[in-house]
C-alpha cells in the first residue's frame, strides 16, 4: 500500500514548487513536491476505501506522507473518541509549522465535542516540545473561540510563556483571530496582559495586517505597540 501511494506522490511531484517550499518550511521530513490541493484528494480516497491499511503502514518519511497521514484522520469516518486518539498520536510526528496548521484545520470532527477538545489543547499547550505546544494553540483557535470558550482560550493564551519561536507566533496569530471574533473583550485582557515584548507586537502586526478589523481598531492597537 505504501509504496503504491509513494510511486503516486513521485508521478505528481514539482520540482520548483518542492524548492521554494523547502525554503519556507524549513522541515526536518525532506518533500516530494505534491501541492497540497493533490494531497487532500488523495486523502480523501484512502478514508474513503483504505484508511486504516494506510495509517497501519504508512512510511512517514516525506513531508506529504506526513500530511497525508493527518489528513486521513482528519477525514476518516469513525468514532469521535477513536479519532481524538489517532490526532493525539499524529501531533507528536509534527515537525514544522506547515505540517501542524494544514493538519489541525482538517481536524473538523474537533468541532463536535468542544469541551473535550479545550481540554486536549490545555493538555498540549503544557508540552516541552515546540510543534506539540502550537498544535494546541492552533487547535485553540481553529475550534475554541466560540461565545463559551473565547474567554477561556484568552486566559490560556495570554498565559502562555515560551523562548520558541513557532511557539509565540502561534499565539500571536490566535490573539489576532481573537480580535476578530470579540474586539473588545480581547482587548480588555490584552491591554493588562504580560506577554513578551515579541509576541505582543507580532499580535498587533497580525491584527494591523487583517482584513477582518476595521481601520478604527487598528487605529487603537496602533497606539499600544511597545
């Protein structure tokens, strides 16, 4: 089975778009070369006829053999606590920013239990391993920012102290998304918050550079840059 998905991944592959992705990602899996629109198809096909053979056999070797990987569980049809495991396991594999936010944001079946999934976040918030800890943050922000939990993600992200910068860049990009969902209660806890200078600038960059907030409430961030 892998090495038949191997062989496809090769027949698909892009030298230039692996080259200049190779420069972004800067992963630790060497890449084949296979757009990630190419990806998500082939996934869907093996949790539709040969999900589990693959995820049993799997190589993972390649940067897509690792996003096909997640993607698989992403969209494999099973139960919710089945496949809170198999996230769990796939988020340790996790090298590189790339891999955790096309991956996370697949995760859909997240939505369905909401409470479960803040606290698996909590519980990956709390790992020494860079990846592990952004994963939760971007599962934080992907599925924890509704009316009952945005307080709750806020506490927790305002919170968050790390010398990692894939760390603090989530955390930035997830108090930015904050922001849009509830300006004002965001704002309330960011003006008295003891984040690092970084992260806390790179929150108000990201909101500046939104399209999602309004000229006025960049106008206010703006002003409280450090």
């Amino acid at each position: 089975m892998e090495n038949n998905i191997r062989q496809t991944l090769e027949l698909l592959a892009e030298q230039k778009y692996r080259d200049f992705n190779s420069s972004i990602a800067k992963n630790e899996h060497p890449m084949i070369g296979v757009r990630i629109p190419k990806l998500r198809e082939i996934a869907k096909q093996i949790a539709k006829t040969d999900a589990y053979n693959f995820l049993n056999n799997n190589q993972l070797y390649y940067y897509e053999e690792i996003l096909l990987q997640g993607f698989v569980i992403g969209y494999l049809k099973d139960s919710d606590d089945k496949r809170y495991q198999l996230a769990n396991d796939y988020i340790q594999l996790i090298k590189d920013w790339s891999e955790c936010d096309c991956v996370i944001a697949t995760f859909k079946f997240m939505k369905n239990d909401i409470a479960k999934t803040y606290n698996m976040a909590l519980q990956l918030c709390d790992s020494t391993q860079q990846f592990v800890r952004r994963s939760g943050i971007v599962i934080l922000m992907n599925y924890c920012l509704g009316e009952e939990y945005i307080q709750k993600t806020l506490n927790v992200l305002l919170n968050i102290k790390s010398n990692d910068y894939y760390v603090n860049m989530a955390v930035a990009w997830a108090l930015s998304v904050c922001f849009v969902k509830n300006f004002d209660m965001t704002l309330n806890q960011f003006k008295g918050c003891d984040l690092d200078k970084f992260t806390y600038n790179k929150t108000i960059q990201k909101c500046i550079e939104s399209f999602r907030i309004t000229s006025q409430q960049k106008a206010i961030l703006r002003k409280m840059k450090k």
